[in-house]
C-alpha cells in the first residue's frame, strides 16, 4: 500500500503567520489534487507547549536562529509557533482534511524538539506514525507539505530508514532556507540516501 503524509501545513508556517514559510499556502491546491492518487492519508502536526525549549523567547539574551543547546542536542531557537490550542497550530483553511485517517502531533515535550513526523530530534520517543504503518502494511511513503529543510526532510530520512520506498513531491513542498540554499542541500542530502524526489504530474 501506498500512504500520502502531509507534514505541517499549519497557519503559522504559512505567510502571515509567526514563523512562514516563503509561499507555504501555494502548495494547498496542489496537495488536494493529490490526495485522489491514495487509500491512506496521515498527517503531522507541530503541537508545542508554551514554555517549549525550542522557542527563542524562553531563553533570555537569544534570538532566533540562533544555536543552543538543549539537553545535549544543538538546537536552532525558532520564534513562538504552533502553541497547543492556539489558531497558528491549527491546519491552514483550505487544507482538504476529510480524507485524513490519523494525525501524528509532534514537538509536545519542552525539553526536546520535533522535526520528523516519526521521531523527535534525538530519537527518543516515537509519534506513533511507524507503528501505525507498518499494521496497515504500508510499503511505498510520499511525503508534502512544510518545511522541505526541516520537517519533510527529517520525515524523509527517517521513513527511508524505516524501510519505507520514500518519496517528496516537491513542488508539494516549500523550505525554510534559514540559510541560501538550505533547500538544495536538503534535497541532494536525501536524494543521496535514496529518497526519491519527484514531482506531483508523476502522480496526478
């Protein structure tokens, strides 16, 4: 079986939100077209407590973008974004959600952050989304949403260690680029692990 899993498409990664990613709403449309091509859906979503040791605002002196570390893995402070309950936590209007069958929050212990849709960043505790795959006999991972540097590409690289066939649409994808060309550099990074990159007219 193949499973589509839409990563973060969550008002505040997108324009007008506290932490946007440069065009992250023009993905939308092209996410829903997609989701005809799959029988299983899943989605994660950034969930963080207020007082989350990611956030540059409970560390006093720093800024965002700049690296701590936290508990002994360097960690990028980021500004506040998708506080539990809040509406830049919530899934951006338009989002076709009625197909979704699971939704795998991550980033919710303060202590330790959250890229990957799998695990967090130190590999410490599991969002459910492997198990959940792996019962429903999942072989074939495609990957959309926000942001391809970050939460798409830890995803990635860890469906693909999993054992899942990975793949990223990319054009159903936009990056952060914190830094000039953080986008290509992850893209060759997991096309050099075996990820298959791809676009959504392979698909649709």
């Amino acid at each position: 079986m193949k499973a589509l899993y839409i990563i973060d498409i969550q008002n505040d990664f997108c324009p007008g939100g506290a932490l946007a990613v440069d065009e992250g709403d023009q993905i939308i449309p092209v996410v829903n077209r997609l989701q005809d091509n799959f029988d299983l859906i899943i989605m994660s979503q950034d969930w963080h407590p207020a007082d989350h040791g990611s956030f540059a605002a409970n560390h006093e002196g720093t800024n965002p973008g700049e690296i701590i570390d936290l508990h002994g893995l360097d960690q990028i402070l980021w500004p506040v974004h998708c506080v539990q309950g809040s509406h830049g936590a919530e899934f951006v209007e338009g989002l076709n959600t009625h197909k979704v069958a699971a939704i795998f929050r991550k980033g919710t212990d303060v202590t330790i952050d959250s890229y990957s849709g799998f695990y967090d960043n130190g590999q410490r505790a599991s969002t459910g989304a492997f198990g959940y795959l792996k019962e429903l006999e999942v072989t074939d991972l495609y990957l959309v949403g926000l942001a391809t540097d970050y939460c798409v590409k830890f995803t990635a690289m860890d469906g693909n260690r999993l054992g899942f066939n990975t793949h990223v649409i990319q054009d159903a994808c936009r990056g952060v680029n914190l830094q000039p060309g953080d986008v290509d550099r992850a893209i060759e990074e997991m096309q050099a692990a075996g990820i298959k990159v791809i676009n959504s007219s392979q698909l649709v």
